[in-house]
C-alpha cells in the first residue's frame, strides 16, 4: 500500500518535471494498475455517455472521465510516451471544435424552420441492435464530450510543461 | 409556436466566429478579415431587427422550442436591438483600431477570438429574457474580459486584473445568490414572468430586499457608486481593448439595472428608485472630482465613464417616460463616445509615448485631425447642442426639474447632473488645452508612434457621434418605441407569455 502511494508520488514528480530526472524509479504497481484500470474507466464513460440520454450520466461527465483516464496514464508513464500513442492533435482545438460541432447542431433545427436547438430523434431498425432510439441531441452531446476533453487536457498539459510561451 | 430565429444570429455570429479563429490560430490576416466580417454582419442583423421590431413588436425566440416561462427566451425589444447595433458597430471600430496597435504577439495569442467571445457574452445580456441566462451571459463576457485584460502579463496588467477578477468574483457570487432568494420568493426566473409574479403580489419586503441586493450587484459591474475598481483596471489593458471595456463592459451592468429596475421591481419606487438617484448622484459627484483631479489621461477617461454611468442611471431613478427615452438616448451616445475618447487617448498616449499630460503639448500642428476628433467628443460629452449628449442630457434634466412635484423631488439630481456636465468639460478641456495647444514639444521625427490605420476608427465614430446628434429627429422615434416598452412592462410581457398570460 505505501509502495503503491509513493510509486502515485514519484509519478507526480516526473509528470511534472518532464524528463528531467535521472534516476530510475520502480513504477511496476502503478503502471500495472494503469493498464488495467484505465480500461475498466474508458469504459466506464462510454457507459456513462450513452446512459445520460435518459439517467444521470452525459456528455459533460463523459468527456470528463475520459480525460481522468488520460490524465492517469500521463501520471503513471510520462506526457511524451502517452502523447506519442495518440493522434497529434491539440487539445485546444479538440475543445472548441467540440464546442463548434455543438453549436452547428443546434443551428441544424434553425435550417429545418425550427426554433435554435431543437432536436429530434426517431425510432429505427438497426441490423444488430434492433429497434433503437436515435437523437440529434446524441451529436451535441459528442461536442460537450470533446469540448470539456479537450479543456480539461489542455490545463493538465499546460501544467505538466515548465516553460513559458510568451516571448519577453 | 412564435419564433423568429433571426434573434438569435447576434449571438451566434461571434461565437461560431471565435471558434472558427480560435482553429486558426497562427493565420492573422485570416482572423482580421473574420472579424470585420463578423461585425458587420452583427450590424447588418441587428439593423434588420430594429426595423422589424419598429414594425412588428417585441421580437421572441423559445431556444429549442419550449415554452416561455419553462424554457429559455431571447427577447429583442426595441432598447436591446438598439444596443445590440451599436455593441457592432464598437466591436468594428475598436478591431480596427486593433490592427494598427495591438502588436503581433497578442494577435497570435487569441486576441480576436477573445474579443468575439466578449462580444458574445454582451449580445447574449443584451437578448435574454431569463435572469439565469442573465448571469451566464455576465459570465461569458467577464472570462473573456479576464483573459483580455491579463493578456501580455506586464506588471501593472497582472497586478489590476487580480483585483478585477476578485471584485467580478464576489460579485459574481452575490448575483447568484440574489437569484437564488428570487427563486425561492417568486419560484420563476423568467423576466416577463417575474414582473407578473411580483406585480401579482405588489412586491413586499422581502422583494425590495432582494432587488437592493440586485441592486449592488449590478452597481458593482457597471461602476455605479462602487467603482472604485475601475479607474485602475481600465487603464491597464492596451487601448483597443481599454475602449471596448469602456464603452461596452460597464454598460451591460446598466442595462441589467434598466431590466430589473423597469420591467420587474418598479412598485416601490421610493426605496429602490430613491436609492438609485443617491447612487446617481454621489457617483457623479465622486468621478467628476476624479476627473478633475488627475493629471493623467488614462484616468481622466476611466473617470469619465464613471460619471457618463451616474448620468445614465439617473434618467432611470426620475423614471418617468421621458426620462426613460432620455437614458436610452444617452446611454447609446455614451456607449459611442466613450469608445471614441479610449481611442483617441490611446493615440494621444501612443504619439507622446507618455500619459502623463504635463509632458505633452501643441499636438495640434502635426496632428489637426485627431486634435478636432477631441474636441467634438469633448463638446458632445459635455452636452453642447446639436451634438449628441444635449438631447439625453436636456431630457433627463427637464424631466429631473418637473418630477420635483410629483415625487420626492429631483432637484438635486438634475443640479448635480448639470455639475457633472461643467466637471466632464473641464476635465477634457484640460486635455485638450495642455495636450493640443501650446508649444509643440515634439517635432514629427520624434514621435514615439504613428497614427498609420488608427485614424479611420475614431473617425467612423465621430461620424456616428455627430449623425446621432444631428439626425435626432429621424432617430426619435425608435427611442420612443424603446422608452415606451420599458415605462409599459405588459408589452414585454404580452410578448413573452402570448400562450400562458
């Protein structure tokens, strides 16, 4: 248990220094865990996604546990291994086109002759799942996803890196 | 259903706008010309809105279908469509102004996605219908202002915007908390349906309380009697941004204050409204002396705004309807003018390289233009006929002097107003005098800034100034129409809950 605690510390102190370190560190508990429990959370906030259709759950939640997952992963490996699995995307860009990708949504009710944000679902047949609920309002939901995705992701990446953008 | 989607353009444009550039971060020339674009195309609409608004009534949107007291509404009414056009048209000058002086770095670092966000959140307070989407709107406007204000991160920007983002936040709190007691009293936020409720119960104790406490809130945003944050925070952001915040951020508040005060809390006119006019008044008296009393351009002007509020809010506490189309009046005048002066004194400063006035003089011989632009704003502030402050100023003033009688008398209020007007005069006059005239202390060689591309602004808003003043008679009418809705709430009203009153 105190290995464990101390192996969440000395990840903390490389996620915030980087690379800077030289010294060795056995992470095994850790980085096992991870591997596991990151899974078990990615899943986790598809479930919650999709449930707050109609339950608590949601974009917003969705989207947010989702970036703790990610956010575990940097604190266990580092920010360039993590970073180097995923697509080169910035962060910044995921959130407003989540947030772009919301709006333009709502406006799609204004191009039908409808009031701003209205949604519509129908009921269809698909071939696996059978008869299923299908929502306009699941699309803006993907943009909150993103949106919130993408500003939580931003702040932890700004933190992790120790150098200032602004030219003096 | 009622719906008219076109209400809610003046708050998408910015806001897809500012995405749209936020993508394109590193292509500057790309997000100028979005800008321009975006503002136009706000002015085009809103223009649009005013004619149908004139023609057809109060204008309503139920966002996503739901009805009025249920859902969220957008409602233009004449005194937002007004805003709403002139908020455009500010938003152009001052990104014009931009281009020739905010520098590269701040460009490349979301200045104008920031500035289109800002603009969203002023559109969205000016359009809603709901005291809860109030506060988001106040939100989305005041994040915005942080990141523009601390943007650079010199010194004194970094120390002001402390102080600004802890004055917004407490104040921020206590609008919500104030929400949160009306919700309980009246269990509604709707504005329309709030006027009904609380007309319904003839507002008792417990509602003047919470609209005081509404009250200070918005007093502390708009720098009414509380302003005691603004003078250092708007003289710390670079100029385009020192002028929209001057023109645009303060005016929300009292837009807020011409809400609440006119459509909601009006039947205990001798608390709430007496306490507005005291408000007024010291706030008057407090920035003219200000205004006076400095020697440095930068706070001569945040001091100005101070006053142009207490004027504003004064035509509010008389309350009667033609004090009312006063206000309104005045308030656009303000909005345009205080724009131009940020403007100008930013030029002024960027030339001498200095804002402090005893180290400047004879601007006039290398710059005749700016130096006249001064002028005229100088003359229009102070209430000189036939520029554009006499018309809000003669009303509020006439109608300050007749209401003796009939309430608890305004004579002092239109004696003050009259003394803020003399206090406003002389303290541009003061720049005018040791700014424009004397000894040219600088050949046009040693400058320390050019005016290349920031001309063209001020100009365009001295044109509006003058048109505004001018063309009074042609104007009149939808001032009329915006002051009759706010003297008549059922109008409002009427056009909100059409289904369920």
């Amino acid at each position: 248990m105190q290995n464990q605690s101390f192996g969440i510390l000395r990840g903390l102190r490389r996620f915030t220094e980087g690379s800077v370190i030289k010294i060795k560190i056995n992470d095994v508990l850790l980085q096992t865990v991870t591997k596991v429990a990151s899974f078990v959370i990615l899943t986790f906030s598809v479930y919650l996604f999709l449930a707050g259709h109609h339950n608590p759950g949601g974009g917003f939640i969705g989207g947010l546990v989702v970036a703790a997952a990610i956010t575990l992963l940097f604190l266990a490996y580092d920010v360039k291994t993590v970073r180097a699995g995923f697509p080169p995307v910035d962060f910044k860009v995921l959130a407003v086109s989540g947030v772009l990708l919301a709006v333009i949504t709502g406006m799609g009710a204004v191009v039908f002759g409808k009031p701003f944000l209205s949604h519509a679902f129908g009921y269809f047949n698909l071939p696996l799942f059978g008869e299923t609920e299908l929502a306009t309002s699941v699309i803006f939901d993907v943009g909150v996803a993103l949106a919130v995705l993408g500003t939580a992701l931003s702040i932890i990446y700004t933190i992790s890196e120790d150098m200032c953008i602004w030219k003096r | 259903m009622i719906m008219n989607n076109l209400v809610a353009f003046p708050l998408l444009i910015p806001l897809l706008a500012g995405l749209i550039m936020a993508i394109y971060r590193k292509s500057i020339p790309f997000q100028r010309w979005f800008s321009l674009f975006s503002f136009s195309l706000i002015c085009i609409i809103s223009f649009y809105l005013i004619q149908q608004v004139s023609i057809e009534g109060i204008q309503i949107l139920e966002l996503g279908g739901w009805q009025a007291p249920f859902g969220i509404v957008l409602v233009v009414d004449m005194l937002s469509a007004l805003l709403l056009m002139t908020t455009g048209f500010i938003g152009l000058t001052c990104v014009l102004f931009a281009f020739g002086s905010i520098g590269e770095e701040r460009e490349q670092f979301y200045f104008y996605p920031f500035f289109q966000f800002l603009i969203t959140g002023v559109n969205g307070s000016f359009l809603t219908g709901d005291l809860f989407n109030l506060f988001v709107c106040f939100e989305v406007m005041l994040i915005s202002s942080y990141v523009l204000i601390s943007l650079g991160g010199n010194k004194i920007q970094l120390r002001e915007s402390i102080k600004y983002v802890v004055i917004n936040t407490i104040s921020s709190t206590l609008f919500l908390v104030g929400i949160a007691y009306l919700y309980a009293v009246a269990g509604t936020l709707n504005m329309a349906h709030l006027s009904v409720r609380v007309a319904e119960s003839g507002q008792p104790g417990i509602l003047t309380t919470v609209a005081v406490l509404l009250l200070i809130v918005f007093s502390l945003k708009s720098a009414l009697f509380l302003f005691f944050w603004l003078p250092g925070a708007y003289s710390a952001p670079p100029t385009a941004i020192a002028a929209i915040f001057g023109a645009l951020l303060t005016k929300v508040g009292i837009y807020a204050i011409f809400r609440t005060s006119t459509l909601i809390f009006y039947h205990q006119l001798e608390i709430t409204h007496t306490l507005l006019g005291v408000m007024a008044a010291l706030t008057m008296l407090f920035g003219g002396i200000g205004a006076v009393a400095h020697w440095d351009i930068r706070n001569i002007l945040a001091y100005n705004v101070i006053i142009g509020v207490g004027f504003i809010v004064s035509g509010v506490a008389i309350f009667t309807p033609a004090s009312l189309i006063g206000a309104t009046y005045y308030f656009i005048h303000d909005m345009v003018m205080k724009a131009l002066l940020f403007l100008l004194g930013g030029t002024v400063i960027r030339i001498v390289g200095s804002n402090k006035l005893k180290e400047m003089g004879g601007l006039i011989r290398n710059h005749t233009l700016l130096g006249w632009m001064f002028f005229i704003a100088a003359l229009s502030l102070a209430g000189v006929p036939p520029l554009s402050g006499f018309i809000g100023k003669i009303l509020i003033i006439q109608e300050g002097l007749a209401s003796g009688a009939a309430r608890a008398g305004f004579y002092w209020l239109a004696a003050i107003g009259l003394l803020s007007s003399l206090m406003v005069l002389y303290s541009l006059m003061k720049i005018f005098i040791n700014g424009f005239w004397g000894e040219t202390l600088l050949a046009q060689d040693m400058e320390k800034g050019d005016t290349k591309g920031l001309l063209l602004p001020c100009v365009l808003l001295t044109a509006a100034g003058i048109i505004w003043g001018v063309g009074a008679e042609i104007f009149y009418p939808f001032v009329e129409q915006a002051g009759e809705s706010m003297v008549n709430p059922n109008l409002y009203i009427e056009a909100v809950l059409r289904e369920v009153v």
